[in-house]
C-alpha cells in the first residue's frame, strides 16, 4: 500500500497552522500558516520542499483559507489525501484518545468550550469548515488534554467541595499532551528502553510551558491544570501565583476580572519579569549585556521549572530521564544549564559541549557520563496528530 497523506489543522481565532505529513517521510510535504483571518491583511504563507511563497486573502475566514489551501495540498499530495487531523486543546474528561469526527463528537467539543473559551471555539470554526470542504474525507480529532486523563484521582483533584467537581468538571487537565507523549516515546527509543516499562520527566518549553511526569507510557502528573495558566512561569503568562490574588487586585486596584485575567495571560511571565520581551532569545542577548529584568526573568523561569520538576519526580518510581523540548527545550543551552543546576538531589548533571551542540533541531543526549539521562529531543506534535489519525483509519 503506498504511504498515506494526512493534513494536519491546528486553528486559532484568527489563524490556521497546518502541515501536510506524509507517513513514509520525516519532512512535512507541504505546512505553512494562514493568519489575521477576517481582517484587510489576511495572508497565506506556505512552505513546500525549499521554496517559501504567500497569497493575500483579503477578509477571508476559516472556510474562505481553507478553500484557498485545498489546491496547495493536492497538489503537494499528488492528489491523494487520505484523512485531515485536527488539534483540539479541551477534550474534558470524556476523550481520553483522539476519534473520529461526527455529531456528537462535534457537540462535545462544543460543550467543553468554557473550559477553553479561546481554544476550542476556534478549533471547532476549523473543522466546521474543514467538513464543509471536504464532506467525505475522514476526519479526526486529537485532544491535548487525552494524553492527562490516565492522572489518578489524587492527582488531578483541586482541594475544593467535591460538587463543584461532580457537577462543574473543576479539576486539573493538563495540556500539551500530544508533544509529551511524543517526544516521551522518542526518548524511549533514543535510549533503547521500552516506552511500555520507563519512567521519564518531559518539559516542554515554548511560549506556553508545561511539565509531565510519564510513567510506562501514561502521563502520572502534569504542571498545567484546569486551564494552561496554572505550573510554570511562561512567556507572557504568570503561571502559579497566590490563589487570593484576584481579590487583592479588585479590593486594592480596583480591578475588572477581565483586567486580571489580561494581566496572568498577557502581561506576566518572562515579558512582566523582564518588562522587555517574552521571546527567550531577545532575554538571553540583553541578559548577556547586563540588563537586570532579563537576567531576573530567566532566573526565576528557571528556578520555577527545577522546582516543578523536582515535584513532578514525587509521581515516579524511577527516573529514566528528563527530556527537553519546545522552541526554549530544543534551543537553550542556557535554560537547560541553569535548570539542571538547581537539580542537585537529582544527581542531574550536564556535558557542557553536548548541551551547546544540541539546538536548531538536533537531538541528543546532554548528560555527564554516569548521571541519570537528559536528553534534547525535538517535538512534532503534527507528526503525532497524523499518527493518532492513521491508527483511526485503520480501524
């Protein structure tokens, strides 16, 4: 049978990201990003084996991009596309694995949308205008929050009164579910163990971040929660802070929910701390010419992600390794060093030339002979939503 095509949908607000992934071929046949859809600028940027292009799509929605892109990818496919893959951030508790797309699966989306109310709208608009489309191609689901739900109880439950759990779903999730469980099964082969029988702390740093402790193959605990706000400091999101927070800034500032929400979401973390940029790679070069909210925001990020592991390593019967990943994991040497130096009682130590060597997409093991591992590996969470969808097909 010749290798399967799979386009893979991940849709935001106002944005499509998507790639076309070939199941024979490590390098997607076709990705790019539609983005400001419905605004006067909206714009298509593709990127097929070397070459870059783009088209303005004046105005243009979901559906109107989407119908833009279908050329594109049957092109890119030879004419045969096999099946879309579309990233759902919230699943709730009812999808613990990716599935199918039909009416019901599409009224449970809908249903979870308060729990991701700037996730799951947008992902929807996507695949409402991708069944329009493309009305007999099969179309599947692949949720971020899936990979979390095998959390014990002991784990994911809040410290509240149980009916607000019973009946409103309050509870910790997790997120980033499908780069975890990737670049855990990468680090499984890497290192020659079973992924069925290893126990491994994954962090995946990006502009949103998160930690995962993966025990034979199931995510055990997760630093993200009831929304992607709670864990980790990240690049413009607060993460854990006082939980009595919100009602000191209404009583003292006066306050909107609305304003503190935009400040935990849009304004804190690395851009608050450093009250510079949320990009790491901005605060590394002023940090290295002496600017002090740069080098304070990297040292808490840092510091905050050592201590998460460090919690996370409470949930595991061994470790095997500690994977990084994510645009900051793949490509800081630094983040990955400071990290590490906080994480002594680990016995965690880094080879200095193997840690400056592996950026920009190279994979490896960074740890000093004789350490437990620390390994870079890469996430392509396209890769896995195209994986979860083929073994969907075959069924």
């Amino acid at each position: 049978m010749p290798a399967r095509n799979i386009l893979v949908i991940n849709c935001g607000s106002s944005s499509i990201k998507f790639a076309l992934v070939n199941e024979a071929h490590s390098q997607f046949a076709l990705s790019g990003i539609a983005e400001r859809l419905g605004h006067p600028e909206a714009l298509l940027r593709w990127q097929r084996g070397g070459e870059q292009d783009s088209l303005m799509i004046p105005g243009a929605d979901h559906r109107a991009a989407l119908a833009q892109l279908l050329p594109l990818v049957q092109g890119a496919a030879g004419g045969k596309l096999h099946g879309i893959g579309h990233r759902v951030v919230h699943g709730g508790e009812r999808f613990t694995r990716a599935h199918r797309i039909d009416a019901q699966v599409l009224e449970a989306i809908r249903a979870t949308a308060p729990l991701a109310p700037l996730h799951n709208p947008a992902n929807l608009l996507g695949i409402e205008a991708a069944l329009k489309l493309y009305p007999t191609l099969p179309q599947v689901a692949v949720f971020d929050t899936a990979f979390h739900q095998t959390l014990p109880e002991h784990a994911f439950r809040y410290a509240l009164p149980e009916s607000l759990y019973r009946e409103h779903g309050l509870r910790r999730y997790g997120f980033h579910g499908t780069s975890h469980r990737y670049v855990s099964h990468r680090a499984a082969e890497m290192a020659g163990l079973a992924f069925g029988d290893s126990s491994w702390l994954s962090a995946h740093l990006g502009n949103g971040c998160s930690t995962c402790a993966i025990v034979n193959g199931q995510s055990r605990d997760t630093s993200m929660g009831l929304t992607p706000l709670e864990g980790l400091a990240m690049g413009t999101r607060s993460g854990d802070v006082d939980p009595n927070l919100h009602a000191h800034l209404n009583r003292s500032l006066g306050w909107s929910l609305e304003r503190i929400e935009r400040l935990l979401n849009h304004e804190s973390g690395l851009l608050g701390l450093s009250g510079l940029s949320n990009d790491m790679r901005s605060l590394e070069q002023a940090r290295d010419q002496g600017h002090a909210g740069a080098t304070l925001a990297i040292e808490v990020f840092c510091y905050r992600l050592a201590k998460s592991l460090a919690a996370l390593s409470c949930a595991l019967p061994q470790l095997d390794g500690l994977i990084f990943t994510g645009g900051i994991g793949e490509n800081s040497p630094l983040v990955r060093s400071k990290t590490v130096t906080h994480l002594k009682l680990l016995n965690l130590s880094l080879d200095k030339a193997a840690n400056a060597r592996c950026i920009r997409g190279v994979a490896g093991a960074i740890h000093t002979q004789g350490h437990p591992r620390v390994l870079v590996v890469p996430t392509n969470e396209e890769r896995q939503i195209a994986l979860d969808t083929l073994t969907l097909l075959d069924h």
